[in-house]
C-alpha cells in the first residue's frame, strides 16, 4: 500500500520553524494547507491553485473560519498574485515554483518545500537539476534531501546575500 501523498511534506515540515505566513502552490482541494494549518497553528496559510472547481472545493472544506488563518485564491505559479516578502514558507507538491516569483514573494531566510509523491524516473532527474538550479541562481540553497513514505522532499532555504542579485 503507497504511502499518503503528504508524507514527505510532514517529513519536511519537522525541519522548518514555524512560519507566520505559508504558501501551498497548486494547493489542489486544500490537503496541504489543511496539514500546515494543524501543524503549525499560529500560521496564516493560503493556498493557490489554477483551477477554480479546486479553490471552490478547497474553500468548502474550510468552514467557518474566524480568524482568516486559510484562504484559498485563483492564480498562476508564474505570476503569484501576493505582495513581495510576503511568506515565510513555501510548499510545492510535486512541481516546481517559478525561481522568481517564489524569490519575490518569500521573505529573505525563509524556506521552500518541494515534494515528490512518487519515486522520481530518470527523465524526470534532469528536469529536476535543472528546476533546481534555476532556483539555487535565485539565492536558494539545498538545506535538506531526503526520501519519505514512497516520494522525497528537498528543504531549501532563501539565503539574503545571494537574493538581492538576481531579483
């Protein structure tokens, strides 16, 4: 039996401190904003996703929520609808966030997830250098790689000295 597809985003999330505000991109029907939200309960959590049937149902889950901490919006990965230095941590569910919209909205030393729910396949290997790289252009350095369940996890942190030369 495979195991949950948010095993590698629990695993990782035991490395990050805890955001004040978080970003789950292509966020889907809210299952990750809704772990983050339990984990970490001082957070603001938002999720975006480019389907407006998924942020509908992601939005129906939540429920009366007084405090505003989950919200869901319609948007693009390539051009996130948020102001700059916005969040604290960023997930991504097997995918990859554009390098330069993930460096505008995250505030420096702030952190990136980036899960895999799947074992990765050898084409998929070099995409993923080559996302990866294009992030580590951007100041992001490679904290943590791990597997977890059946996918893996990459921990990354936004470092503020390389930030500011390729923005």
């Amino acid at each position: 039996m495979p195991a949950p597809p948010l095993t590698p985003l629990a695993a990782a999330a035991l490395h990050v401190p805890a955001p004040e505000r978080a970003l789950v991109i292509e966020c889907g029907e809210g299952d990750a904003v809704l772990f983050l939200a339990r984990e970490f309960p001082a957070a603001r959590i938002r999720g975006l996703d480019s389907s407006p049937a998924q942020v509908k149902a992601a939005s129906d889950r939540v429920g009366l929520d007084p405090e505003g901490r989950i919200a869901f919006k319609l948007g693009k990965p390539r051009k996130l609808p948020y102001p700059d230095d916005f969040f604290d941590l960023i997930v991504q569910l097997d995918g990859y966030p554009s390098p330069r919209q993930a460096t505008r909205v995250l505030r420096p030393n702030g952190h990136l997830i980036l899960t895999r729910s799947a074992p990765t396949s050898i084409p998929s290997s070099l995409r993923h250098k080559l996302k990866t790289a294009g992030l580590a252009r951007r100041g992001f350095t490679l904290i943590r790689s791990e597997p977890s369940g059946d996918g893996s996890f990459q921990l990354m942190h936004l470092n503020p000295q390389d930030r500011g030369l390729s923005r």
